[in-house]
C-alpha cells in the first residue's frame, strides 16, 4: 500500500467508501440479549456522584491556588487543577456525548456543553465527529479523530503531551467557526441542519475566551488564566497520555475493534480522570454502555479478547516500539494475542480495501 492520505476529502477516504469498508459490520463478541440491556441500564447516581467530587475538588484546588498565589505552594493545587480540567473534561464531554453516563438527558447535555468548552471542542461540531469516530473507527480518510497517524510525527505527539498543537489548531478554527460556521472539512460529517449552531456555540466561547482575557488585563494578573484556558494547556497530559493508549501501535483499517483498539487495567486515580474509558475495546464494541458497567462488561468479554496491559507503564511498553517500527514501516501493526477461548480475529479487510494487508507483528 501506498503513503496513508488522512485528508477527509483524499484517495482514502475515496477508496473506503468505493471499496465497502465504510457498510462494513463490525464484530462484535456474544453477549446474552438479557445481560446486555441490564448493562445498558442508565443511572444518574454515578455519573451524580463523580461530576459532584469532579467539580468540588477542582474550586477546592483553585481556591487554595488562588489563596496561596503567587508562592510556589499554589503550584500543587494549580496542577491538580490543570489536569481535572484539561484531563477529566475529555472523558466526560467523551461519555456525555453518547449520552449515557447520566440517565437524565439534560443532565448529559449540561456536563456535555461545560466539558466541551474545557477541553477546547465545539459542541454541536464533535458531537458528530465523535459518531464518525464510532462507525469508522481508525479507517483512514474517514475517521476524523485519529491521533496517531502513520508514520507518526513523533515531535508534533510530543508536543500535544502540553496541548500546545490542540490549543494552536482550536483558535483558528474557533474563530473560522464563529465567523463562517463549519470548515470545509467539518462539512463532511456535520448535517447542514447543524451548521447554525456550531457557528453559535463558537460565538459563546470566543466571548468567554475574550471576556477571561480582558479581565486578566484590567487586573493586571494571570489568575483569569490560570482558572480559564491555562489549565487546557498544562492539564492536558494525562488526557493525551491515556488517549494515545486506545489505539496506538494498533490496526487501521479494520472491522474488529480487538484489532485496532485497547484495553488498560489502570489505577483508582486515572480511572476516575478517565471514567473507565481504559476499557476501551469494551467500549467501542458496545458503546451505548454506561461508563460505569465497562468493568463488569469487560469480565463477561475477557475470554474473547486479547488480553489486557496491566498497567499504562506495560501499555506503553508495548506501544512505543511498534509506532517507532512504524516511522520505517508503514504498513506495521502490533497484533495482539487472543486466548483460545476467543472466537478468531476478522481479518477479511483486505476484501474491503483491495490490495491492503499490512504487516503485523
């Protein structure tokens, strides 16, 4: 195969559609009619109950940064602060778009507009990015949230690890989206119906943005920033950490997401910034699961899965090799092992996308 073409609008997007990838069916490991819709049984207590302690501890840790500034005792609590707001808000602008971390809609919705303008996405625009990202998960061309592409830029992935390329895409693109609505290439995944309210939404962060930059003028002090728009910026790491772990060194171009996605057994901590996130093959097999039944899934699915880093450190020893083979080789992925009692991996992509079967490990 050829030199990969991410554009929305190249030969590989083309060539995925023309070939029948894209009407691919996913495969999907057996689960009992009666197990699944108990597990796809939404709860607002949960989703209640962290958003609370969410929210508590991060004016907690801006209170103190505030009280304690400009020593460098304030430094633990604005780092605390960073990640919450620059970590945790990925994860939960991720599940509150699918609408299932709360029971209550609107309660999805609020958590869903507030963590969208934390981690720096438009609302009305990564809603339907997300849902390309579910059905066309890592097919090149078509899938708009692919974060490692081949070969990897491994200055540019570097980089992220401070959001300075997430932060230095977004202001751009939220004043295009501001002025005009939709870029061109958001087009292609966002209904015409929508395009007025992403130019809306745009609007309303850019006053913010503006308003939290005047006030920091007029004080004369970079406390604004520090609570708004900053904290994207140094809080961002373990959102990229965790986030290259769901696909990275993995397939593209496939229909079994135990090809092309992970899954990490991972500490209390991350798993509260990540919601369960870090089950992640889990998830993209049966996305409509509420974030707090991904455990219990995973334990009736782990036969038929590979099996799981124990730990990020052993995800990203397993990982980082396979994207470095990647920067000489292409076409390389890492495929990981199943244990007997799994039904056979779905190889037959190449019948979708002639003439593409990469190497694997």
């Amino acid at each position: 195969m050829g030199k990969r073409d991410y554009s929305l609008f190249g030969p590989d997007a083309k060539r995925a559609v023309e070939s029948g990838l894209t009407a691919a069916e996913w495969y999907h490991s057996e689960v009992p009619r009666k197990v699944m819709k108990e597990l796809m049984t939404r709860s607002d207590g949960p989703a209640i109950r962290d958003t609370v302690l969410l929210y508590g501890l991060m004016v907690l840790f801006a209170a103190l940064g505030i009280a304690l500034w400009p020593s460098w005792w304030s430094a633990p609590f604005w780092l605390a602060y960073g990640v919450l707001y620059g970590s945790a808000s990925d994860s939960r602008w991720h599940e509150c778009s699918h609408g299932t971390a709360f029971r209550t809609p609107w309660m999805n919705d609020l958590v869903y507009q507030i963590a969208s303008f934390m981690i720096m996405r438009n609302s009305a625009t990564w809603r339907w990015s997300h849902a390309r990202h579910h059905s066309e998960t890592y097919f090149v061309g078509r899938d708009p949230e692919i974060a490692i592409m081949r070969p990897t830029e491994m200055a540019k992935l570097i980089l992220n690890f401070a959001g300075i390329l997430d932060v230095l895409k977004f202001i751009p693109n939220l004043v295009q989206n501001a002025l005009t609505g939709p870029t061109a290439a958001e087009r292609t995944f966002v209904p015409q119906a929508e395009w007025p309210k992403v130019q809306r939404v745009a609007q309303v962060h850019l006053c913010i943005y503006l308003a939290t930059l005047a006030l920091a003028v007029a004080t004369q002090s970079i406390l604004p920033l520090m609570i708004v728009g900053l904290p994207r910026l140094y809080g961002a790491w373990h959102h990229v950490m965790t986030g290259l772990l769901q696909h990275g060194g993995l397939a593209d171009n496939v229909i079994d997401h135990r090809l092309n996605s992970r899954t990490v057994l991972m500490n209390p901590i991350s798993r509260f910034i990540y919601w369960n996130m870090n089950y992640h093959v889990e998830h993209h097999m049966f996305p409509m699961v509420p974030y707090h039944a991904l455990p219990r899934l995973h334990e009736i699915i782990k036969d038929d899965l590979p099996a799981p880093n124990r730990s990020i450190a052993e995800g990203f020893r397993e990982m980082w090799p396979a994207i470095k083979r990647q920067l000489a080789h292409e076409d390389y992925f890492l495929k990981r092992d199943l244990p007997a009692t799994a039904k056979p991996y779905r190889e037959d992509f190449h019948q979708y996308v002639p003439g593409m079967m990469p190497a694997a490990e």
